[in-house]
C-alpha cells in the first residue's frame, strides 16, 4: 500500500466495463504516475474513453481503482470526485442553458476556489461569465470544461480529447493550459492528436480491443515510427 | 364581452390550479426522468390536510384559510419526499417499475383515502369574500379565481427565484440539461431529486387546498381529476419546462372553458385534440428541448 501511494497516484488493475451488457473495457490494468501527463492512446473505438468513464463511475465496471491508494471503485460517481478527482468529459458537455459563471460555481467543491488561476488560464471567460456556455464557441467551451475541473484542488484530473474539433490555434491554447495544470496536478489524457501527446505527455499507456498493450515512456513510443503505426495506425 | 372576461378569468384560475400540479411533474420529468403518477395523491392528501384543519379552526377566516394553504404544502412537501426517499430512489432508470410502482401508488392511496374520508364529496366553506364576486367590465367574477390565480404567480416566482438565486436551484438546473455531468462535478444529485420532490409536493398539496375551494369540495378523486390535465400541460409546454408548463397551463384551461362554453361542452374534447396537434407539430412540447 505504501508503495503504491509513493509510485502512483492512480492504480486500474482487472479493470472491465460494459454499455448496455456490450463489454467495452476488457482487464485493462496500468499505473500512473504522480506527476506530469499520462496519456491513454489507442485507435478510434478501442476504449479509452469507456476505461476514463468506467475509472468515474460512469458506467457498469468491475476490477479495482485505487486513487492515491485508497479503493474507489464501490463508489458512486459524486464520491470519487470528492476524493480529488476532476474529469474533463470528450465533447466538454458544459451546461449550455447556464452562463460560464453558473458552470464554474457549480464545480466548486472548496470553499476556497482556484479562480484565480482560472483567471490567468482563461481571461477569455471571466470576460464572458455571464454569457450562457451554449452560445461559446468550441474551443470557449472546452475552457469551460477544463476550467470546471482545474477551480478545485484535485490529485488527479482524467481528460478526456482536450483537443478534438478544436481549431489548430485554440489546440495549441489547450495544450498550453493542461502543460501549466500538470505541473500541479498528474493528468491521465486521452487525446488523437500526436503532437500534443508529443509536447504534454512522459508516459503512454495504448490500449488495444480494451486491453494494454503497451505501458512506458511516451517519447520512446512516439520516436519509434513503427511502433507508433503498429500501435496506432498513424506515424 | 362580460362572457369573455368572465372564461378568461375563470380559466386563469383553473390554470393556475393545473400549473400548480403541472410544475412539480415537469421539474420531476425534467431532473429526474420519472413520470410520477402519483403526484395526484400528494394533492387529494394537502386537500384533506387542509380540510381537517380548517373544521378545527371554523373555516370562515383568512387565518384558517392561509394556515390550512400552509398545511397542505407542508403535508404535499413531506409526502413526496418519502415517496421518493422510499420508494423512486431505488428505481431511477428502470421506466416501467416506476410506472408500475407510482400507478400502484395513487391507486392505493385514493382507496386509503376513501377508507379514512369516505368515496362522497366533503363540501369545504370559506373565508365569505371568497364565495362572493367582483364585477370587471360587466363580468361577475367568482372571487376565489383570484386566489387561485395569485398563488400560482407567487409558486412560480418562488419557484423561479430558487431555480436562479440558490445552489440548490443551480443543481437542479444542471441536472435538468445533463444529470450524469452533475454527478460528475462531485456532487450528490439524489439530494437535489428529494427536493425536487418536495417542491413538486408542496405545490401540489397548495394545489390541493386551493382546488377544494375551486370546486367547492375535497374528494378522493379529486387528484386524480386534475392529473390527467396536468400530464396534458406538462406535456403540451415541454418535459422539464417549467416556463412551459406555465404557458401551457393557461392555454389548455382558457380553451377548456371557452369550447365547454361556446361549443357544448366540448372542453375536455378540445384540450386531448389540442394535445394531438402540438405532439404531430412539435413533439417536444412549446418549450421543450430535443432529446
């Protein structure tokens, strides 16, 4: 157990998870580390969103989560986030029908928030807290998304394709905000776009028909062409 | 133009009686998914709540009145929470068990009712002022319907305003739009389902005191009655709206009492094809959101 909090701030071993009785995780297991990013790869559909969501609670799961060493896998969805956990869900799902103030207060937990490096991550919103989110652009929403989780103090953030329909410039805001967030918080991230991987990213983590197949250094991953199509169809 | 005022009056009043059932089934259907069929069961109970106050305390006064309102919301409020405390929490995404158990529900409660009160009307009296009328450009309006129409304004003001200005209300909101994303934010949405609950109850058993003086008496039925034309506002002003409930509320009553006036009492008639009409134009309702 100590070992485990010392070496990794998130522990999925025999991980399985199904939609509709459809298994979509298959005993993924993997360590991650403490600090900086991990990033959770794999072609389309292999399951990376499914084992971020099966990780929350989200959907049907069995096979055990240890946050910071403690189990959470027979938790509700609400109680792991409490224990320090901030998902950024794919297609950012902010509250169209609330302003970005209204998302924003809704995520806090603490009575003492992080606006303050929301501020500095996003001056875009607070210029805009009182516009409703649905009426945001893309990329503003994806803000909001990941300024929702980075407004309380959390031990680890799971995001989940940051970057996906963004415009190449607002990717690159993105990336730069999650680069400035981990240097706080470890991040899992699941993301297509190699690039960022290649800037964010210390360890990759591939799935493949929602099992590991390959656990260890991102760069060694991305410097290696072959592997890197073998493993995900693109170089 | 006397006949006019005096059914559009009359039929503000009798939406505001269905607006007050009609807005905890949609915050219900809207947060939480759950057609509750026994909603009409929290009604009849503020109904007969308010009732056998009001023959403790001589019904005739503004005080017995207000204090019998009161109840009944206290009574609605309570009820609900423990049906969904007890009984919907364990059922939330299973449809037909909560059909099931909610149609189970408000059929057993109307027979316990009937066993306590009986299966005849119970005749309700009233502060006078209310039985008497007030004359608005020649129409004789019954002055009750002005009761009926200024508790509906403040639930709705109430209810807006706690949607707006408290955490609560911001959850439920949220929730409304994306539950699972709720959850996800690290908060505990059954405590907002229970208080959606309660607010649906509250309104109902308010609603229940008022449409015993509407009608002039409290039966078993009474819920009942008014839950089908609730269904009908809820639906007709969108699943979840609760600013389409209001609306819809208003429509379905003001046509109800001019078709039962003008067309041989075809209102009930016009409200189901009123009804058809908006599903085939616009299946989500006036304000309803796609799914």
């Amino acid at each position: 157990m100590t070992n485990s909090v010392t070496e990794s701030i998130l522990t999925v071993a025999g991980l399985n998870a199904s939609i509709e009785g459809q298994q979509v995780v298959e005993d993924v297991s993997f360590e991650m580390l403490p600090v900086g990013v991990t990033a959770l790869l794999g072609r389309n559909g292999v399951g990376k969103t499914s084992t971020l969501r099966a990780i929350m609670g989200l959907i049907e799961r069995s096979g055990e989560v240890t946050i910071a060493g403690e189990r959470v896998d027979r938790e509700p969805t609400h109680r792991i986030v409490q224990r320090g956990v901030g998902y950024v869900p794919e297609d950012r799902e902010v509250f169209a029908s609330l302003t970005v103030n209204e998302n924003l207060r809704l995520a806090e937990r603490d009575s003492t928030p992080n606006r303050q490096l929301i501020e500095e991550l996003f001056p875009d919103l607070i210029a805009r807290a009182g516009q409703l989110a649905g009426t945001l652009s893309g990329g503003q929403q994806q803000m909001v998304s990941l300024a929702r989780a980075l407004v309380n103090d959390n031990r680890v953030l799971l995001v989940d394709e940051p970057t996906k329909g963004l415009a190449p410039l607002i990717v690159m805001d993105v990336a730069k905000a999650l680069e400035r967030a981990a240097q706080t918080v470890p991040v899992l991230l699941v993301e297509q776009n190699l690039q960022v991987v290649r800037m964010l990213a210390d360890k990759a983590i591939v799935l493949e028909g929602g099992r590991v197949v390959y656990d260890g250094s991102a760069e060694e991953l991305l410097g290696n062409e072959a592997l890197t199509k073998e493993l995900l169809g693109v170089a | 133009m006397s006949t006019i005022i005096l059914l559009l009056i009359t039929g503000l009043g009798l939406g505001a009686l269905y607006f007050l059932v009609a807005s905890g089934l949609s915050l219900i259907y809207g947060l939480m998914g759950v057609l509750n069929f026994a909603h009409g069961s929290f009604l009849t109970l503020g109904a007969f709540a308010g009732w056998e106050l009001s023959r403790r305390m001589g019904g005739e006064s503004w005080g017995t009145l207000i204090a019998s309102m009161l109840l009944g919301m206290v009574v609605g409020a309570a009820v609900a929470a423990a049906t969904e405390f007890l009984l919907i929490r364990r059922l939330y995404n299973r449809h037909i068990e909560q059909v099931l158990v909610t149609v189970g529900l408000a059929l057993a409660t109307v027979a316990l009712f009937e066993g306590i009160w009986g299966t005849d009307p119970i005749y309700v009296t009233a502060p006078p002022w209310l039985s008497q009328t007030t004359e608005i450009l020649g129409a004789r309006v019954p002055n009750d319907r002005f009761l009926m129409i200024g508790a509906a304004v403040l639930v709705l003001l109430g209810i807006v305003a706690f949607l707006r200005y408290t955490r609560f209300g911001l959850i439920i909101r949220a929730g409304v739009e994306n539950r699972s994303m709720v959850t996800a934010l690290g908060i505990d949405v059954r405590k907002a389902f229970t208080v959606v609950f309660a607010i649906g109850g509250a309104a109902a058993g308010l609603g229940g005191v008022l449409a015993s003086h509407y009608f002039g008496y409290v039966s078993p039925q009474l819920g009942g009655s008014l839950l089908i034309f609730a269904f009908i506002v809820t639906v007709i002003g969108g699943l979840g709206s609760l600013a389409g409930a209001a609306i819809a509320s208003v429509v379905v009553a003001i046509l109800q009492q001019f078709a039962n006036y003008f067309w041989g009492g075809t209102g009930d008639l016009m409200v189901v094809l009123l009804l058809a009409v908006v599903l085939l134009v616009r299946p989500t309702g006036i304000l309803g959101k796609k799914a």
